[in-house]
C-alpha cells in the first residue's frame, strides 16, 4: 500500500464517517434558500481515503465526503488543514479530483493554521459553516474552539433583530 492510498482504520472511523456522510447533505439542505455560500473547515484531514483494516476496502475520508456532499449545490469554500508533510500532496490530489471546487489545504498545527483561514474567509462570515474536528489526541487548543465560535461574531449591523449563528461544530473526542 502506497502511502496516498489511505491509512488502515477500524470501525469506529468507519462509523463516524458514514454519520458525516449522512449529516453534511443535511447541513445543507437546511441551510439552503439562506445561502449561496456554505464552507466546510476540516481540522484533521487526513489522507483524503481509509483502508479498512479488517477487509482491505478503500473508503472516503472526511475530505472526500465534505466534496461529495451535493444538496444545494454543496460546498462552496473547503479548507483543510494537516500535518505540513502531508498537505501539498492531499491539495495536490484534492485539485486534480475536484478541479471545479474551492480547495485549500494548509499545511501545519491547525491551531495556527484555523486563524489564518478564518481571516481569509471573514468576507463569508454570514455564510453557513461546518467545522469538522477528529484528532487522534490532545492536538487541539481551546483557543482555536475560542477562535471558530468567534469567527461569526458580529456579521448582523448593530440593532439587528435577527440572530447571529455559529459555526456549526463536530468535536469528536478521543478516547485511548
């Protein structure tokens, strides 16, 4: 197995992912008719594709199935963020798979790398956003929960009657 093929996982990934999959179409058929934009921000992105362990399948990792998600048109905005050694490969394959789409993977600690992406995506902050995150430890700083669930902070004019929303969040908690 080559190293972009996809990393050997268990069923408990299998499950989470396939909750995803059922739920990101559900995110955005709910957030249609509000929106043209929707934005996907994926923490932990992984390699794209899993092996399982037990049967040697290939399936979609988080990255794939946020770009397969189609209700409303889908995704509009995806950024994801992995180790810097593995990003420019998984950009790499990501854009050449899905040419058409707003693709950006950076590179690093995503505790550095959110804020960034957060700043380059401020002009959005009214659109509907899911934040995927699934370490595999303790990787994620609190101020980085602090920075999404600020990022929509004051997109509404002042006086407003209508609600502000959040950043839609998935914190999946490991449990070794």
């Amino acid at each position: 197995m080559s190293e972009h093929e996809g990393r050997p996982w268990g069923y408990w990934t299998r499950l989470k992912l396939a909750i995803l999959a059922d739920y990101l179409p559900a995110f955005l058929r709910a957030s249609a008719g509000r929106s043209t934009e929707f934005v996907y921000l994926d923490a932990f992105a992984g390699e794209g594709l899993g092996i399982d362990r037990l049967t040697g399948e290939e399936f979609n990792g988080s990255a794939r199935i946020a770009l397969e998600a189609n209700e409303a048109g889908g995704f509009t905005r995806l950024r994801y963020f992995e180790r810097a050694a593995k990003a420019k490969e998984l950009q790499d394959r990501l854009v050449a798979e899905y040419p058409d789409r707003d693709i950006k993977v950076y590179g690093g600690d995503c505790n550095v790398e959110i804020p960034k992406a957060l700043v380059g995506l401020r002009h959005l902050s009214w659109a509907p956003t899911f934040a995927f995150i699934d370490p595999d430890g303790m990787e994620l700083a609190w101020q980085t929960l602090e920075c999404l669930a600020d990022h929509k902070r004051g997109y509404r004019p002042s006086g407003s009657s209508k609600p502000e929303y959040k950043v839609e969040l998935w914190l999946l908690f490991p449990t070794q």
